[in-house]
C-alpha cells in the first residue's frame, strides 16, 4: 500500500524564515529519486534548488510559481511504495522500492528536519473548537517546537502551518468564530459571499481575522491576485487613517491594492492619487532591513582624501604586459586592504553588544559589493589576507559570476569581516556607504578618472581616486581612521610601499 509523505520547506540555514517558489521542477504525477532537486527557490540570501528526501510518484505541489512560503510550509506530497494510477507497473514499482529504501534509511542530503535515519514523526494539532479528525483524513507532520508567537495564540485563535494546510481540496471543519478554510479557500470573514480567497500565508489570514478585515474585499499584489501580509498591513493603515476600526462594509468602497509595475486599479477613497506598492521581499527585503539595522545600531562616520593613482594604474598595466591572468583593479585595492588591515586591526573586527566587548578578528575574509538584476548583493572573499592579486582577481571574478546568475550560497554571503565597496562603476567620485552590518568598517573606491594635480610641484593630469572610509566609532576614534586610510592612499599613489609588508 502507498504510503503518502509531505515535504516541507526546509530551514535552509542562516536564519532565514521563508522563500519564494521562483520555478518547479516537477510536475504532479512525475517518478522522483531520493535527493532529486524539486523546485527552486529564491531566499534573502540567493537561489537554491530544493532536493526532496523520499522517492516515489509526486501526488501533490503547494504554492504556485512566484508564491512566498514560510519554512516548514508543505511543498509536495510523494507517494511511496505503490505503483502510480497509469503508469508502467515495473518503472513505478521500482520507483517505489527505491522511495521505501529512502524513507526508511533517509535522504543523502541533509536538510534541517530531514535526511535522518527514519521518516519524520506524523501527528496533528486538534482545536479544541475543531472535531476530532476522522480515519480518513490526512495526517500533518510536525517536525518542529513550537514558536513564541504560537505560544501565545489563543485556543481561539491558534493556527500554524501543521494544522492550517493540508492536502489540496481536503476541506476543513469550521473554526470557532465560523470561518471556514481549505487549501484552495484559506479563509472567510463571517458573512461573506462563498468563493476562492487567493491567500496562502496562515500569518496572513490570522492577521486578517484579528483585525476584522474582510480578505474578499481585497484584491492582492502578488502573483495572480495573491493576498500578502503587505497588503494586509497597507489595507489596516489606510482603514485607521480612516477612523475606521474593521474591514470595509457593503456600503464602503473596496479596498484595492496595487500590483508591482502597474497602477491601482482604485483608490482607497476618491481623491487619493494611484500608487504602485513593491513589497519590500527577497534580496531587495534582507538588504532593508539590514541597512535599517546598520542605521540603527551603528554611530558611524566617514572621512575621505583623494590620491593620484597613477603610479597604480601603471604598475596593473606592467603586470598584466608581463603575461599570465589579468589582475585587477579590484585585487590590487584589495591587497592594499589586507595590508592596511595588519597595521590597524582595530577596523577588521565587530562589537558584542551583550558583552559590551570589541571582538577582532586575526583572519580577514573581504566582502565586496556587487550590484545584480536581483539588487545588491554582497559576497565574501575567504581568507583574503592570505590571497595574491592573482588569487584575489580569480576570487572576485567567480564570486561576481555567481551572483549574476543567483548561485551565491548562503555560506558565500556571510562571514565578512570588512568590505570593499567600489562604487566607481557607477561613475560616481565619492559616497557615505552604510557599513554592513554587523562589520565595523568599509572602504569605499570612486571612479579613476583624469584631473589636474599638483605632481613634482609641477601641475599635470594625472589619475586621481577618492577613496572614503565609513567606521563604526566604537571600535576607535578618528586617529585610527584616519591612519588606516593614510596608509591606503599612500599604496595607491606609490604601490612600492607593499614591498614592505610582503
């Protein structure tokens, strides 16, 4: 007999808390392997292909392309054991007993709740408003501790993603207050008119119904019409700037929410100006909040100087003429950093707000910031210091490549120490960069252009870079500062200073 397992979205690390459903590579009805990649998605920290644990014949997906799912959300349900309806008997048993092999002994790739020695323990949350569940019905896995937020959930009001989502069209008893759910209905307002809610989120409806707002009377900014938490959030705003204190009745006009890229189809009230709303979600949602924590947490400052970088331009071109792979102007500046680094470590370090303690770091592992069709991202160069310029250039290249195509790990995204910000791509001289957080320093690079200056006491045209350094102030005054970015421009102006270091 075929035994049904749900797989859910995994922890994929780094804190992060959910993903959105970029591109499914199965459909319903296909013969899977254990540790087959499944469905790509896209976290606050890159692209990730999903393998699925168990082997077998996919029976169900959740969530539609371009859909947001918080991690332990079901993805797909696999039957294994048992020969898919239409399919070939010899093919599907095969499968099977590959899919029994890999639910007993576990998947190879080891995920957060899954790939252990057996399948995950399966039971199911009861309500007490809700009967109990009969024979038939589908059982949810629960792999995890209960969160704070669900601790404090009422038994009215109590709902997670083990009880909120189950197997697609298996309809739900009603809940205390009368709403009703199912996977394609996630959730009514009492006294509204029967019919699909596009809303996915169980956060989303719980937010909903606590504050008495009517999700029918809205209309989505995520794919298809989906209904998200900033939408939701918006539709509360606009309502208390309203005086109102629930949703929208018969007689108010509904409440309309505009899709990324295009305006609002209406206004809140007449006489409101249409408005295009971009959830803030993704790569675009993990660089908000962490430059708002940068703001926040950090007294930074920033000083600046300009410096001739002709001498460095010249010494790149002499390395290049002499054969072998192109160095860069980004590792020579890199190399300087590194160095600069030795002499002042104070800036390759971060502060331990607990502990009230400036912890530095004898490694240094260098970010650099690199713009993508997906924002900005920021990948992390290990063990820099120990690096060539040769290393170095062949480092940024593969790093830069992957971030274009989104394939940055979360393990190439974290554990910077200090980066190196060149913002001189963008054709800009200078700039305050909000340093990354939680690093105490960053080092930003404007474009080397031709201006005059005073050189042998003489006027020319040479090169000329501004370089500014962004501080934490906790970890040293302007005398450390200053000192470190002294040294910088003096190797940009005359690289034969790194001789000394080398």
């Amino acid at each position: 007999m075929a035994q049904v397992l749900e797989f859910k979205l995994p922890d994929l690390g780094e804190g992060l808390t959910e993903a959105e459903i970029v591109r499914w590579l199965v459909e319903v009805g296909d013969v899977v392997t254990v540790d087959q990649p499944v469905v790509e998605v896209e976290t606050a920290k890159a692209m990730v292909e999903v393998p699925c644990p168990y082997g077998g014949v996919v029976t169900a997906r959740f969530g539609a392309e371009g859909t947001e799912l918080p991690v332990g959300a079901p993805l797909l349900t696999v039957a294994v054991g048992e020969p898919a309806e239409g399919r070939p008997a010899g093919a599907a048993s095969a499968e099977g007993a590959r899919g029994q092999v890999s639910a007993a002994e576990g998947s190879g790739n080891v995920l957060v709740g899954y790939g252990t020695s057996q399948a995950p323990a399966r039971r199911r949350r009861i309500r007490p408003a809700e009967p109990a569940p009969s024979a038939s019905a589908a059982p949810a896995t629960n792999g995890r501790p209960r969160t704070t937020a669900e601790t404090r959930e009422t038994p009215e009001t109590r709902e997670t993603p083990e009880t909120r989502r189950e197997a697609p069209d298996t309809p739900k008893a009603p809940d205390s207050t009368g709403a009703t759910e199912s996977t394609g209905v996630p959730f009514h307002t009492p006294g509204a008119v029967d019919g699909p809610v596009p809303v996915i989120s169980p956060l989303v409806r719980r937010l909903a119904r606590q504050n008495g707002l009517d999700l029918r009377e809205m209309t989505g900014s995520g794919p298809d019409g989906l209904i998200l938490r900033a939408d939701v959030e918006y539709a509360l705003r606009a309502a208390a700037a309203q005086g109102r204190t629930g949703g929208a009745t018969a007689d108010e006009p509904r409440t309309h929410v505009a899709r990324a890229g295009a305006p609002t189809a209406a206004a809140v009230t007449a006489g409101t100006p249409a408005v295009t709303r971009v959830p803030l979600k993704g790569i675009r949602g993990a660089v908000a909040d962490k430059l708002s924590r940068s703001r926040t947490e950090i007294p930074d400052a920033t000083c600046w100087v300009d410096a001739d970088a002709t001498e460095l331009m010249r010494t790149r071109a002499a390395m290049n003429a002499a054969g072998g792979p192109k160095i860069s102007v980004l590792a020579l500046l890199a190399r300087i950093c590194t160095a600069a680094l030795a002499r002042f470590p104070e800036l390759n370090s971060s502060v331990d707000t607990v502990a009230r303690e400036v912890v530095q770091y004898a490694d240094v592992h260098l970010g650099f910031a690199a713009q993508t069709d997906r924002g900005l991202v920021v990948p992390v160069v290990r063990d820099a210091h120990a690096r060539d310029a040769e290393s170095l250039t062949e480092e940024f290249a593969r790093l830069t490549e992957a971030a274009r195509a989104g394939a940055l790990t979360p393990a190439e995204l974290t554990g910077g120490t200090f980066t190196l910000n060149n913002y001189g791509v963008f054709g800009v001289d200078g700039s305050t960069p909000i340093i990354n957080h939680p690093e105490a320093a960053m080092l930003g690079v404007g474009r080397i252009v031709p201006k005059p200056w005073v050189h042998e006491g003489e006027l020319a045209v040479r090169q000329v870079v501004q370089l500014s350094l962004t501080f934490d102030h906790r970890v040293c005054d302007g005398g450390t500062a200053g000192g470190f970015l002294r040294y910088v421009a003096d190797c940009v102006e005359q690289p034969a200073v790194l001789l000394r270091t080398l």
